[in-house]
C-alpha cells in the first residue's frame, strides 16, 4: 500500500490513493472532497489558513482510519487534509473508502470526515473579504461562556476540563458520493 502523509501542505489529489483495483473485493466507493466555500454564517470569505499540531494529527488520523476500518469492515479508509493558506474552491480534505457494499462505504468515509474534523488538532481561520478574521468554532476551537468576551478558545489553552465549554455540534455542507 502506498506510503503518504495525511496532512500536507501542498495541494490534495485523489491520485494519492491506492487505485481500487487493488482491492477486487470491493465493490462500493465513497469519497468525499471538501473544499473552501466562498461564504460562513452570511459573511464572503475570501482564503482560509489550516494549522495543526502536525504529529499528533498524522497520529491520529491514521489511528481514526483504523477504527474505522475495523468498525464497518471495510478493506481502505485513507484521509488526507491540507494545512497552510487555501484560495476559495482549493480542496481541504479529501476521505475514501473501499467496501464490499456501498452502504459499509458512505458509512465509513463519512464518519472518516466527522472525526477527523472534530477530534483532530487541525484549526481554521477564516479570512473575510472585509479584512477580518477569525477561527472556526468546533472541537478543537470552542467559543468562550463569557457573554462579554467574543474570543475563540483554542482546546490547548490553560483552561481545565471542569473549565472548558461544552462541545457545541453544527452541520456540515451536504456532500456527494461517488460509486463505481
């Protein structure tokens, strides 16, 4: 199997990926590719930056593929995101997998990309077309509990866990799926 790192600082490809030919027993394949928006919570966004605590996330994506694959049966799970400044319409993440049946693949490649971008030391800034800023909330980036303080809290702060807000859940753009 192919050897690469799951975060990277160059642009992402599906070419990356063990071709499905190499797992004959499949039959089902999900992918999912994000890519950055032009617009958050009614705001035009105009680049995002990704940074990550880079060995630990490696660790972990790789630890969450194996989870994964072992929990739905599935022969490949593989994700890679991207860290560093991304245009609008450049490819942040991309998740596949290769199962015997489709339903094991959309499960899988799916919650792939909901672990990865909830549990993962990988932050977002977002950067508006009005010259602001700011990171994106999510489990890695909580909002602070002062009503007065409108700051974004990173999950590596001195807060301790009785202190730390609670994880705050949002939806996701809709993706497609590809089967061949």
């Amino acid at each position: 199997m192919r050897e690469f790192s799951r975060v990277q600082d160059q642009a992402l490809s599906l070419d990356i990926f063990d071709p499905i030919q190499s797992f004959p027993e499949c039959g089902g394949i999900d992918v999912f590719i994000g890519t950055v928006r032009n617009h958050h919570e009614g705001k035009s966004v105009k680049a995002l930056k990704y940074t990550s605590y880079t060995p630990v996330a490696e660790k972990m994506i790789r630890e969450i593929e194996q989870e994964i694959k072992d929990k739905y049966q599935v022969s490949y799970v593989r994700v890679i995101h991207r860290i560093g400044y991304l245009d609008v319409s450049d490819t942040a993440i991309i998740a596949i997998a290769y199962a015997a049946h489709r339903r094991e693949a959309f499960q899988a490649c799916e919650e792939a990309v909901e672990r990865v971008k909830h549990e993962v030391p990988i932050w977002k800034e977002e950067f508006f077309t009005d010259g602001t800023s700011h990171y994106v909330e999510g489990c890695c980036i909580r909002k602070d509990t002062t009503d007065n303080v409108q700051a974004k809290t990173p999950l590596s702060s001195p807060l301790s866990k009785a202190e730390s807000p609670p994880h705050h859940h949002h939806e996701h753009c809709a993706h497609g799926h590809t089967h061949d």
